[in-house]
C-alpha cells in the first residue's frame, strides 16, 4: 500500500484568521478495539472547530483516524486522547469533538469532549439550519 496509518497530524495557516469561522467533519468510519474483548468497536466522530492559526490537513487526519484500527482503547480514553492530539496540532480558538459509538451488548456510547482557548469568547449565537448527520453524503 502507498498510504500507511500515522499518528502524524499536519497543518496548514488558516486562510482568515480574522474571523471566526466554523469547521465540521464527520469520520463515519472510526474503529478501535476493545481493550477487554479485543473486538472491534466502531463510531463516527464528529469534529467541530474554530480554527486559530492552523487548521488540520485532511489527508493527515485520515490517517491518523485509521491509525487507531488495531489499538484497544476505552471509548472515553480514546475521544480524549484524538482531542488532545487535535489541539495540540492546531491550537484551535475552540474544538469538540463527538463519538458516535455503534451499539454493544445493548448499549450505545456518545462521548463529547471540549477544548477552549482561555480567552477566547464565541460570537453571539445566530440561529442557522444545522448540518444533518451525513449531509454530505446524501442526494
């Protein structure tokens, strides 16, 4: 294979740096393993962002996310944990990051983590139709 997983994120300079503006990826395609069962757990995270000076290259990003495939996380150690690389990559005015886990053994985990810059305030909310889950994707 020409691509290999890495748990190098790149980044590039925010194009506005002046404004705020808001980023929203969904990875649909998330997986990890169980660190009691080795079984594979699968999820779709959720990252939504107000980029500072850097924002995350995609492909890098891709990568990383699949460098987790084969590794046994708990989902709340894990969501923290691409939290944290995230931010320390980008240094972000504000980051969230959302994981979806798939049902098991009857149970569905959503885990949501935070970053803030201290600081830094958001805009006054202006009320727009939100993104529905997978929009992307869909005719």
């Amino acid at each position: 294979m020409s691509s290999q997983p890495s748990k190098s994120l790149e980044t590039f300079e925010n194009p506005n740096p002046e404004r705020d503006f808001h980023i929203h990826m969904e990875i649909p395609e998330f997986t990890c393993l169980c660190p009691k069962t080795g079984q594979p757990d699968f999820a779709t995270l959720y990252l939504d962002y107000i980029a500072d000076q850097k924002c995350v290259e995609l492909k890098s990003l891709k990568m990383y996310i699949w460098s987790f495939r084969n590794e046994g996380a708990f989902h709340e150690a894990v969501t923290n944990s691409i939290l944290n690389d995230l931010v320390t990559a980008t240094q972000p005015r504000f980051m969230r990051l959302t994981a979806k886990f798939y049902v098991r053994g009857g149970i569905f985990t959503n885990v949501v983590a935070e970053h803030r810059k201290p600081g830094w305030e958001p805009q006054p909310r202006v009320d727009l139709t939100a993104f529905e889950a997978n929009s992307n994707t869909r005719g």
